[in-house]
C-alpha cells in the first residue's frame, strides 16, 4: 500500500487526539429511554437522533445506533427525513414516534433469501467436499480473510451481492495491523463490479505472549484501519468490529484481561466506533460470550447492529435465535464456515444491509 504523507499525518494526529479516549467519549455521551448514544451534529448520526439531550451550546443531537426487525426484513432504526441509501423506510420496529423508521436495505433481495417451505433453499451444500452451490443471487454474501484474486470475484459476482473482507487483523508480532490482502482483494472485489462491500476490524486484545509487544491502543488500530481505507480510496459500506475469543494454542492472545477489564476494553471500542462517524456493527457469537465476558447478558454496545454468528446452514437473518449481550435481532448472519466457492474457502452469511 502506498499512503500519501497526508494520509499518514492525519491517521497519526487522529490516533493523537484519541490517546486517552475515556474522558473524550464520557462527557459526549447521552442517554434515552431507548438506549445509550453519542453527542453529535444530526447531519453525522448513522442511526437516529434525539434533540434536546445534549449541551444546548454544542447543538448536537444524541445519536443512537439501534438494530431493528420489521415484517418486511432487519435493518437500521433512522430518521425518516435522513437517507437510506439504496433501501426503504418500514414504519415498525423502532421506538420513538413516526419520525423514526426501519431503514431495511436491499428490501426485494431479503424477503428473498427467507424462502417459504415450499420453496428450494438458496444454498446448497455437499458435507464431503465442503463446496457450495448458490442457485440465487438475491441477498447471498460471503466473508474472508485470505487473498482473493480477481478470477474469483467475477465467479463469485454471478451468485453473490456482497463480500466482507478482513481489513485489520491481531498481528500480535506488531499489536495489531492493516492486513496485507485488504488493498488488493479491494480492488479486484469492485473491480468485478460489487458495490456492496463490507470491511471488518480483527483486534489485538488482552496481554501477549512473552516477548511480544503490547497491543497498540484502541485509538491507533481504528487510525490504522482507517487510514487504509482512506489512502485506496475504498467505498465500504459496513465496517465491522470482530469480538470473538481464540482457542487455547493460539497464535495470539485475545480477551484474556479478566472479565471486568474485557467489558471495560470492549466498551472503550464501542465508544470511539459510535463517534467515529461511520456506519460500525458488531460480529459475535453468543455462544462464545461467557468466554469473555461475565455472562451472556453483559451488554458491550447492543445500541450498534449485530452480524450474529450462527452456524446452523440456515439463510436469512430472521432466523438468528443465539442472541447475547442486549441484542434481540440481527442485521447480518454467518450460517456456514469455511466452505468453497469457486475454488476458494470462505463463510457464507445473509445480511439485510
């Protein structure tokens, strides 16, 4: 990758200003009866806004990042008046009065990928070989972490609509870096004509192995993560923050602080992703929660949307029942792991953003 020295001054002086991110965020919280949120210009806010619970001097509104699950499929709770690109209103599901609607995007491809039991699922899947077969288009996803050349997205943009890539791994070696294959799968990835691409954040956590560095500040892997983003010129749609626990053997540690500073660490990201000023969700799975956490209930920051892994070979984000932590519906699922498509491993998912 090649950043310009203004790229990299602005991701340093970023990652400056947010050093110590507690009192920042602290003083420019807000609450509802509906939630927590952030103080910020109305024009800013990703979800909805709230006037009035904020310092009147500041004229910010309280910005709320909220989930929500509608007849018609899940999305964003937002102000009606605001935008929901390449989606529609749904007068349901979000709290508040008629100013406040479910942005439900890619409506037609959802209702799509939730087939009736009369109809022939969208994916199907041979245990031996572990390959997958779309037989629809409509709302069908994958995610990865490895390189993917540009021969595999103009296959897979014959039966796929969206792709998550991994942007920012644990590279405990370093505490945390830009992944190497981010830039390029990028680019073969719009270049085989998606517009639909999501971006995920794999954080180095917890205390490392001896003779391994810290982990670099929250404040400077978002910085990092970000900077990429901006220096290749990327169009992301979700950016999502990956909050899973690593198996015993690992290369790296993740969430090993205890759970009270695992909460603490967890809401401190929660906290610089609400007042970053882009659209953030969380990807976990409920059944690894207590691995981290004092109990599946502890709530991290249900207020943003949840990519819920669920591994049950089942599309369709209404069928998530492994909730956790606040959450009660879900924007995204992971319904299959580690399978191939054309000729390259990925995790299936469905997603109604």
């Amino acid at each position: 990758m090649h950043f310009s020295s203004i790229v990299l001054a602005a991701a340093a002086g970023a990652a400056l200003t947010v050093a110590h991110p507690g009192a920042i965020y602290r003083s420019a919280s807000c609450s509802t009866p509906d939630g927590s949120g952030i103080c910020r210009e109305a024009s800013d806010c990703g979800g909805y806004s709230v006037a009035g619970l904020c310092p009147s001097a500041t004229g910010h509104e309280c910005c709320v990042q909220r989930s929500c699950s509608t007849s018609s499929g899940s999305g964003v709770c937002k102000n009606i008046g605001s935008s929901c690109s390449a989606g529609t209103f749904i007068a349901e599901g979000c709290p508040g009065d008629s100013s406040i609607g479910c942005c439900v995007r890619n409506l037609v491809q959802q209702r799509a990928v939730q087939p009736s039991p009369s109809q022939k699922p969208i994916h199907s899947k041979t245990t031996a070989s572990h390959t997958h077969t779309a037989t629809s288009t409509h709302g069908a996803a994958v995610d990865f972490s490895t390189a993917k050349d540009a021969a595999f997205f103009t296959c897979l943009k014959k039966t796929h609509d969206k792709v998550a890539i991994k942007g920012y791994g644990q590279a405990c070696g370093v505490g945390g870096a830009v992944n190497k294959n981010f830039v390029t799968s990028y680019t073969n990835a719009a270049a085989a004509g998606f517009t639909n691409i999501d971006a995920y954040l794999y954080p180095c956590t917890g205390t490392q192995k001896k003779g391994r560095p810290k982990c670099k500040e929250p404040a400077t892997q978002l910085a990092e993560f970000e900077a990429a983003i901006a220096g290749a010129g990327m169009n992301i749609n979700y950016r999502w923050f990956d909050v899973e626990p690593v198996d015993p053997g690992a290369a790296c540690n993740a969430w090993n602080l205890g759970m009270a500073e695992n909460l603490a660490l967890a809401q401190n990201w929660t906290a610089l992703l609400r007042d970053s000023g882009n659209t953030w969700g969380i990807y976990g799975n409920g059944n690894q929660w207590t691995r981290m956490f004092a109990s599946r209930t502890t709530d991290i920051g249900s207020d943003l949307p949840l990519w819920a892994v669920q591994a049950d070979q089942k599309p369709g984000v209404s069928t998530v029942t492994t909730f956790m932590g606040g959450w009660t519906s879900a924007v995204g699922k992971q319904f299959s792991e580690q399978v191939t498509v054309c000729g390259s491993g990925v995790d299936l998912d469905s997603f109604s953003v």
